[in-house]
C-alpha cells in the first residue's frame, strides 16, 4: 500500500513537473537601430513580432530595447548599455535575439561575448554589405536583404524619363553616410544622364526650402532622414509627410515601410517578406534547429508597386508604368463602390420590369379576351336579333295573314249558319280574332317595325304607351336625342327600355316611373327610374336574373357602360350610356349612300 501511494505521488509530481515546463515561456529579445519609432525598422519589428505570435507554439515572453548610442555614433557609451543588458538578463537570459537594422546587428556581433554568448540570434531587416560575416558564429543566422540603387534610380527614370535632378534625401548618421556612398558608388553608370544632389550639409528646414522650389524635371529620392546637418533627430514619419507637403517634384523611396502616403512607388522592399522569413527561422531556431544549417537567402525587391494618388498628383501616366505593377489606393469606382447596392437596384428593377411587362402582356391578352368575347356576344346578339326579326316576320306575313284568313272564313260561315252552329262558330271566330291580336303582339314583341319606320324615340313612345296601363304615372322625356342613330345602338336602347319597363311592371309596383333618353358625353343615355320596391344589388348580382345580364351585355359589347342603382324601398334607377359621337359620324354617310 505504501509502494502504491509513492507511485502516485511520483506520477503527480512528474505530471506537475511536465505541465510546468510546457507552459514555460519562449524569451525573445527585439533589439531595434535608433529606436521603436524610427521607419523603416519600427515597421519590421511590429511585423516580426506578429509573425512570431501567430507562428509560435510557445507562449513567447517578448521584450523590446533599442539601440539609442547609434544615432551619434558615440561608441563611448555602450559599454554602460551594455552592461545594463547584462544585469537585466543576468538570470533569465533571452532564448532568442533579434537585431532589426545595421546598427543593433553590429552591436550585438561587438558585444555577443559579452552579453549572451550561448543566446541564438537572428539578424534582419539588414542590407548583406552591412553584415559583418567574419564575427558571426554557428548560433548566428542572418535575413539580410539587398537594396538595388541603380534599380531604384533606373524605376524613376523609366517612370519619369524626362528627369534630369534627383535630389536624394540622407542625413549625418553614421548609417546614412555609409549609404550616401554606396548609392553614389552604385549609381556611377547614370552619371550624365542625371545630376544628383545631397542633404547631408542642410538642415531639414533648409531641406524643405529647397523641395519647395525645384527646378523643372526633377525626383526627390528618399533614402534616410535620421539626423540632420543640425543634430535634431527625426523619428517616425514627421519628416517625410513635411517633405511631402512642400514638394514640387515627386518622391521615390527603395522600401516598402514609406509606401501608403508619401511616394509613388517603384519596385521596393517587402515588409511582409523579410518579416516572414526572420520569424520562421527565429520559430526553427527555438525549436532546436542550428542557424548554421539553414541556407537563407537575402530577400530583394518585390514586384512594382505605385500609390495611385501619388500617380494623379504628378500627372503620371498609368501606361509608364513597368510590366508587372500594382497600383494601390485607386478611388474605387462607382461601381466598385457601390457594387452590391447597384446589383440589388439592378436585379430588382430588372424583376419589376419583368413583372411590369408580364401585367402589361396578361392586360394585352385580357382586353383581347374581352374584345373577342365582346364581339361574340355581339355576334350572338345580332344572330339573336336576326333570329328574332325572321320570326317577326313569318309570324305577321304567314301566321297572322293565315289567322285572319280563318277568322273572315269563321264570320262568314257564322253569317250563313243559324242556331247552335253559329254560336259555335262565332266563338271560333272571337278566338281566331283574339289570336291574331296575339300573334301581332308577340311579332312587335320579337321585332318591332317601327324602331326601324320612325326610329328610336317613337318607338320607345310607343312601348311607353304598351305599358301606360299597368304603370301609372309613366313619363317619357327626349329633349335632345341626335337624328340618325345607328340600328344596332338604337335596337341596343329600345331592349334595354323594354327590359327595364318589363321588370318595374312585373317586381316593382311602383306608382311613378320615368324613363328618360339624352345625349351627354357624346354618347347616348337611357334611364329607366322608379319609385319601387327596389331590391338589393348585391344579392341579386351574385345571381343576376337573364334579363339584367342580357342588357348588361348588350351594353358592353358596344362599348358603353350599364349601372343599376337600387335599395329595398327605395326605388330602382337603370342607367344605359353607349358611345355615339364616332358612330353617328359614319352612319350619315352610310345612309347617304343607301339613297
């Protein structure tokens, strides 16, 4: 039992022991030339160190200095720098050193013995001709890059062609006289095609004095502005955006980290690219890998890049521009600005014209519709009409001349015969009599004659006077009827009428009926009123009777218009208007040309 409970202390205390060493942070050093807020190097270590979060399966402990005596050169006071890095890391010492820009690689090559010997150590954002590879040891790797003057040079000539100054922006440092050297060495085979000025001896205010007032045709190149001819020191971007505020000539650079605000562009240092690289070794290097077995090659320039303002502002064509370029921060169209909302509108005006021309296509097929069903009513009509009239016809030349042929026959024989016989006969002779009245009537009923002998207003007169004793009070008014009425509208009129006055005899028992005929609106009007019992339209539309739906579309297939206005005791009013004006016009020809 005791053997059991000391495994498992064992096991608690291994576990404990694993767990803490797990969790034990990765320390890094970031060491920066000049300082944090000096470009380019502020803008790699922000890079690197994001590389190396993101990339890490280490909680990393990451602590920045800068290298503050290389502003001057002053190397009397490094030893005390020095010796303050050694107290702070006396027990913790880094478990990576990365050294951004010349200045910190060279100081801590100097002082590697010193400070941490045994400490691995990255140096990057470092040109290769400033890389002292005598003194570095198997625990050193390098990120060097290789920044191509006569490329740069070359960029602004190709961009610019007509370019005979270039005025290149450098300051008193130590640094930035090693590079006002090397580019006027670099830069030898240009020599007659440009001329080339330096800022070393100015002041920056005198330096802003003379971008202001360029002659024709020059460049402004910037390579650094780190102190000035008058000792003040330059951090961040302040004095290249004072530069680019003043300038009369555009301004190129060799590094990425001025790209975005001030300069045109042109193939430059990546950032990104070097920042990658330095993070992945220093990511190999914490995992145990020798810097002395990786093969790194120095990082160049990337492809073209141009600020597309930059470009507007100096007048720079597009099409000057080398093979390959990207042009960056271009006002985005208004379609690339509004792309989304342009589609929506688009898409949805597209769905509304659809559906506008969908209606306008089923309105067109629908009035084609009603006209065809309009003129099959018509046409049923007319037929009906036609149908009627030949009844009419057989009726009063065959039938009616047939009866009373058999009632002149019945009263002759009634005449000659005497007693009985000729009480019979004269009852067949009363009904023979009274059946041709019958048959007459029903005749005018099918066609009446004289709608077409005196016209539509003596025959409505007369259908008045048919109804005179079973509607009291009938009145009838044409004030202003037109002559010369078309048949088929005066036909249409008159059936109305007599509908109208049929059904007020039959439901209504109305003691006052009026029946009224005008010419208003160009068309022809009939109304047909009464005080009646009414009825209630609603209900009687759901299931309009044969007699209202024939008029209604008698009405309609004319082109005119039926209403009915009714309310239990409150009377009906039946209103007909069909169009006259055209109608009337081509009939008087018509009957002209029957003359």
């Amino acid at each position: 039992m005791f053997r059991l409970l000391q495994c498992i202390a064992l096991a608690v205390l291994l576990s404990t022991t694993l767990a803490a060493t797990a969790a034990e942070p990765k320390r890094v050093m970031l060491l920066f030339s000049f300082g944090r807020e000096f470009k380019p190097w502020s803008e790699y270590g922000k890079a690197i160190r994001a590389e190396l979060d993101q990339r890490s399966q280490w909680p990393l402990d990451i602590t920045e200095h800068s290298l503050v005596t290389a502003r001057f050169g002053d190397s009397d006071t490094e030893p005390a720098f020095v010796e303050y890095l050694r107290s702070l890391y006396a027990r913790n010492p880094p478990d990576l050193i990365v050294s951004i820009g010349a200045p910190a690689a060279g100081f801590v090559q100097q002082h590697r013995q010193k400070l941490f010997p045994a400490a691995p150590m990255v140096l990057t954002a470092i040109d290769q001709r400033r890389v002292q590879f005598s003194t570095l040891t198997s625990k050193d790797a390098v990120v060097a890059v290789h920044i191509d003057y006569l490329a740069a040079m070359e960029n602004i000539l190709h961009v610019l062609p007509d370019t005979k100054n270039v005025i290149v922006v450098v300051g008193t440092s130590p640094i930035e006289q090693f590079w006002r050297r090397e580019i006027a060495k670099e830069i030898q085979p240009l020599e007659g095609r440009i001329a080339v000025s330096w800022t070393d001896t100015l002041s920056f205010a005198d330096i802003l004095k003379q971008a202001a007032a360029l002659p024709p045709h020059s460049a402004i190149f910037w390579e650094l502005m780190l102190v000035d001819a008058a000792g003040v020191v330059h951090e961040g971007g302040t004095a290249l955006a004072s530069l680019h505020s003043v300038a009369s000539a555009p301004i190129f650079s060799y590094d990425e980290s001025f790209f975005g605000r001030e300069i045109v562009g042109g193939p430059l240092l990546s950032i990104a690219e070097t920042s990658r690289q330095a993070a992945a070794i220093g990511v190999r290097i914490l995992a145990g890998e020798r810097p002395a077995d990786m093969d790194i090659k120095p990082v160049g320039f990337a492809a073209p890049m141009f600020d597309w303002r930059e470009l507007q502002r100096w007048g720079i064509s597009e099409s000057r521009l080398p093979p390959g370029s990207t042009i960056y921060f271009r006002d985005p169209t208004l379609w690339e600005r509004y792309r989304l909302q342009i589609t929506a509108v688009s898409v949805i005006i597209l769905l509304q014209t659809g559906l506008i021309f969908w209606l306008l296509y089923e309105q067109r097929q629908r009035s084609r519709s009603e006209a065809d069903a309009r003129e099959l009513s018509r046409r049923l009509i007319n037929a009906q009409e036609e149908e009627r009239a030949r009844l009419a016809r057989e009726l009063h030349d065959d039938v009616t001349q047939r009866l009373a042929a058999l009632a002149i026959n019945a009263a002759r024989h009634e005449r000659e015969t005497a007693g009985s016989t000729g009480d019979a006969t004269q009852s067949v002779h009363h009904g023979l009599v009274r059946l041709s009245e019958d048959v007459h009537a029903l005749s005018y009923r099918l066609h009446p004659s004289i709608l077409r002998d005196l016209g539509l207003v003596e025959a409505l007169k007369s259908e008045c006077d048919n109804y005179a004793q079973s509607l009291p009070h009938l009145e009838f008014n044409a004030p202003d009827t037109p002559e010369n009425i078309p048949q088929d509208i005066a036909l249409c009129i008159y059936r109305v009428a007599q509908e109208s006055l049929r059904n007020v005899a039959r439901h209504s028992g109305a003691s006052r009926t009026e029946v009224d005929l005008r010419n208003p609106d160009g068309g022809l009007q009939l109304t047909v009123r009464d005080n009646g019992a009414g009825f209630d339209t609603g209900k009687r539309r759901a299931g309009m009777s044969l007699g209202l739906a024939s008029m209604r579309q008698r009405v309609i297939s004319l082109g005119g218009r039926l209403d009915i206005e009714s309310s239990p005791g409150q009377g009906t009013t039946v209103q007909a208007w069909i169009p006259l004006r055209d109608r009337v016009a081509e009939a008087v020809p018509a009957e002209e040309a029957g003359r």
